[in-house]
C-alpha cells in the first residue's frame, strides 16, 4: 500500500485497495500457473501464451546481433521464459536464483528449460556468461530491481520519485553491442498472456550514458499506469533516498 501511495497520489484509498486486491489475485494465480507449466504440453502452451508484436520476432530471428530483453516485474514471468525459448530461434539465456531446498529447486529448474532455456544461476552468472559471448543469444533482464546499494547506479525519475536503477543491463548492452528489446507482458484473461515487444535500438554504442535505462523506466511506468495490478508491489520498490551530496553525478535527466 505504501508503494501504491507513491506511485499513485491522486487516487482514492478505495482505488488503491481495489488495485491491491487485483495484484493479490495475479499474485496467487502466478503460483497456480507455475504449477501447471510443470506438466503443460507444447500445444496447449501456445494456445496460452500470443506474441502480439510476430514483426519483431521475425526480425531479431533473423539477425546477426545478440539480444538483451529488457523489462520490470510483471505478471506472468514464468509465461515469458517459456513463450522466448520456444520461438527464438538461438540461445535463450535465464539467470536465476537457486532455490535452498534441493527438490524444489531441480522442479523448477526442470520446469524452466522445458522448452529450451539455458539457466544460468546469478551467483556464477560472471564466470559461466562468457561460453555464450560470442555466439549468438538473447538475455533476459528484469531491470527494475532495487540495487544492493544505491551508491554506484543510475537515479531516475520513477512515479515522479527519483529512484536507483541499477547499471548493469546498459552497460551489458554496450558491452556486447546487443539489440536492446522493451518487452511488456500481462494476462488477457486467467491462464492466457500476451507479450508485446519494442526494438530500442540495435546500436547501444551509439546511445548516450543512461538513456538507455531511462528508455526502459519510462516504458516500465507506462505499462504500470495501463494495468496497475500487472505489477510486482509487494517488493519495496521506493527503498533507498537520493544524496544530493552523494548521488548527484548519478542522476539522469
């Protein structure tokens, strides 16, 4: 409720409740559909699961250039995954984050790479990434997480509130001159999903320092204020404050 407070000051109380219980419902939904997507057969997958922008697909498919899918915490990730390692047509990298309990995590893991995703585990991410650097892959990135610490990261304008956003997927991007794709997801209707995608740019190099991240902060926001409850409030979104003094050569206008 307190993110909800800072994101949107100019609704009623009663609004943001009603948005709460909409983002509770998606919520318990995700970990029904998780469940599912255990046991789901490639054709019932499809019937779920509509990429709305086929043009840019067919684009990325076809090109030379590495991807880096960009996007916030939206609902449902675990569709996403599954729906880009079932049609790109080359590598789909996921980073995550191992679950402690052994049995749990390998039901996960299994359920991941279904239908072909490359899991790479965050806490080797830096020594394993490089056997797929020069080949021809596609990263997806949930760009919208509070960074460990707000000292060393981009601050920018989110809901009108100057937040961190961490550094890392831009400088990936032009690290290793990707396609940087803005990817918005949400639920048509209980247990079917849309993805719509957005070519930011094919040559990141080219592009100023943090305009990058503010490009996907300000598709971030715009997806928010379209489906409010789409989003993942129950993570503080609004943790660390701006340092004049400290964060000032971090800001980005």
């Amino acid at each position: 409720m307190n993110n909800l407070a800072i994101a949107f000051p100019d609704k009623s109380i009663k609004e943001r409740k009603k948005i709460a219980k909409e983002f509770y419902g998606n919520l318990i939904d995700t970990f029904i559909e998780t469940i599912k997507l255990i046991s789901i057969s490639a054709k019932e997958f499809d019937k779920r699961f509509i990429i709305k922008s086929p043009e840019v697909l067919k684009f990325i498919n076809e090109t030379n250039q590495s991807v880096q899918f960009h996007s916030g915490h939206f609902f449902n990730w675990e569709f996403v995954n599954l729906g880009l390692a079932k049609n790109l047509s080359f590598s789909w990298l996921g980073v995550y984050i191992p679950v402690a309990n052994k049995v749990i995590d390998k039901i996960i893991l299994k359920m991941r790479s279904k239908f072909g995703t490359i899991l790479i585990p965050a806490t080797t991410f830096r020594t394993k990434f490089h056997q797929y650097a020069n080949t021809k892959y596609a990263l997806g990135l949930a760009a919208d997480q509070n960074p460990g610490s707000p000292d060393n990261n981009y601050w920018l304008l989110f809901f009108n509130k100057l937040t961190p956003f961490v550094k890392g997927p831009e400088k990936g991007a032009k690290r290793n001159n990707t396609i940087v794709v803005l990817t918005d997801f949400y639920k048509e209707r209980r247990g079917y999903y849309a993805m719509e995608l957005k070519v930011l740019t094919d040559k990141p190099n080219e592009t100023v320092d943090g305009a990058i991240t503010k490009a996907l902060v300000s598709f971030i926001e715009n997806a928010i204020k379209e489906r409010p409850a789409n989003y993942l409030w129950s993570h503080r979104r609004w943790k660390h404050q701006f340092n004049e003094e400290k964060h000032h050569h971090l800001l980005v206008k």
